[in-house]
C-alpha cells in the first residue's frame, strides 16, 4: 500500500522523531506539513543542524497556507490540526496513496509504530483497519464518560447529532460504550475514512464557530481544537461501531519533553 503521513509543526520540526527511518522511508512515507503563517519556520535534522525553511521549500516541507485552496480562518480560530485534514482534501494532497495519516510534531515514531508501516506499505489490500492512540473507553458500560471527554466543556450530544445529520445515520449515545475513545487528532486511516472525516470535519468547523469558544465553554485559542480532537474521536467510534473500521493501536510515544527542547511552547500558536 502507499502510504503518506503529515506531521504538523507549527515552527520547528525535529527529524529526530522519525529516527527509526532510513532517510528514503522518511521521504516516501512523511510529508512535514507548516501550519500558521504568522510564524517562520525551521528544521533540525538527524544530525542536530538547524536549517531555516521558507515558504518556497517544497521538496522537503509543504506549507499549508501557499496551498491554491487555503482557508485561512482555520488556523486563525484555533482549530489546530484540523487544517490539515480540511486542506489535505481540498487539494488533493494524498489522493494517490492508499493510507492517509496525521500526527503532531511532538510524537515520537517507535520502533514498533516503525515496523507497524513498514508491514503496512507491504500488503496489496487488507481489512479495513484504523489506527490511532486510544487512552482507555470513551465510556464505560455505566454510562460515563472518559474524563478527558471534558463533558462540561464540550457538548457531545451537539457533536454526535451533527455526525447523524452529516452521514444520514440514527446512532445514540450509548454506541459509544466501550469504544476507544482516540484523542491527540492523530490517525493512520484508508484514504476514503479519511476523507471522510475531512469533509465532516470541514462542515463541523463552520458549524461550531463562534459559539464553541463563547462562554460557558472555553475561549483561549486552541480551544476549537479540543472541540474538533473530540469529534475525530467520535467519528472513529462511530465507524468502529458500523464496522467500517477496525480498530488497532498506533505506537506512538506523545513526548511533552520536545517541546521544550525545542523551545517551543504554547505561545508558538498565536
């Protein structure tokens, strides 16, 4: 299978996180992918250098925001990684692969999520697994949900009837019973779930602005994201429910150290 994966970066990407690659791995399988123009942008390789990017270095690094289709207001609300989902599709950047990922700087490639696309970019066709990183049910048997759902912060039932409307489907709450419950906007999915996901995702940001990061929910900036992180989690549960995917573990090690190695904290999104 082909597979292309974008890591999104703000204002540093370390090669580091992909060490496990050979550099021919890196550059069929990783596209690094810039995000938010107010920002310049720069590299360190495998040696440590640092090398400075601009907007026009495109054989290495794709820049969101030189894109024919750009939507600015996305990274502008603080819908995060969302962008590119949204982009990916509306330029066509992976419609050639058979395998569609995206993750974040600061995630680490295991020796194990390293062998995991290796054996993945060998099969001619499978069954239709997703992958992603579950911390644990969406909601226990109970009813209850996961506490990193933030249920007082983000409105779940809003989310889930916005799917139903978007998809043409009846699905209740309780399907989302014992489903892993996938944060961190990070995913490794077929081509067709994950364009999916982008066009629900495209919709569902015109649809949750402005009143998603109005009070009585939060109001920083980034705040969409978490609305946006949590709609991705329900879509996979959704489809894991229906059976139009099946759910398996992306290895990943989210590092919250490289951050601060590279000298990057919040204040990098705007």
């Amino acid at each position: 299978m082909k597979i292309r994966i974008f890591i999104v970066f703000h204002k540093v990407f370390d090669e580091c996180v992909l060490r496990h690659f050979s550099s021919t791995e890196r550059k069929n399988w990783f596209v690094p992918y810039a995000v938010n123009e107010a920002h310049s942008k720069r590299v360190i390789d495998r040696t440590g250098m640092s090398h400075e990017l601009d907007a026009g270095c495109r054989d290495f690094c794709l820049f969101e925001y030189n894109q024919v289709n750009y939507f600015p207001e996305l990274q502008r609300s603080g819908f995060m990684e969302t962008s590119c989902y949204v982009h990916v599709l509306a330029n066509q950047l992976a419609d050639d692969v058979d395998y569609i990922g995206v993750c974040q700087y600061d995630m680490r490639w295991t020796e194990e999520a390293t062998a995991l696309v290796r054996e993945l970019s060998q099969v001619p066709s499978g069954r239709p697994y997703g992958f992603g990183i579950s911390v644990g049910p969406m909601m226990a048997s109970s009813g209850e949900m996961h506490p990193l759902a933030f249920t007082a912060l983000r409105n779940w039932s809003f989310l889930l009837n916005h799917y139903n409307r978007f998809f043409s489907t009846n699905l209740a709450p309780s399907m989302l019973i014992q489903k892993p419950f996938t944060l961190y906007q990070t995913y490794l999915l077929p081509k067709h779930e994950f364009f999916a996901l982008a066009a629900w995702l495209q919709q569902l940001c015109k649809d949750v602005f402005p009143w998603a990061c109005s009070p009585p929910y939060e109001t920083h900036w980034g705040s969409l994201g978490g609305y946006t992180e949590r709609a991705a989690s329900l879509f996979f549960a959704a489809r894991v429910h229906t059976q139009q995917l099946i759910f398996s573990g992306l290895p990943l090690d989210h590092d919250e150290t490289i951050s601060e190695t590279l000298g990057v904290d919040k204040e990098h999104y705007g």
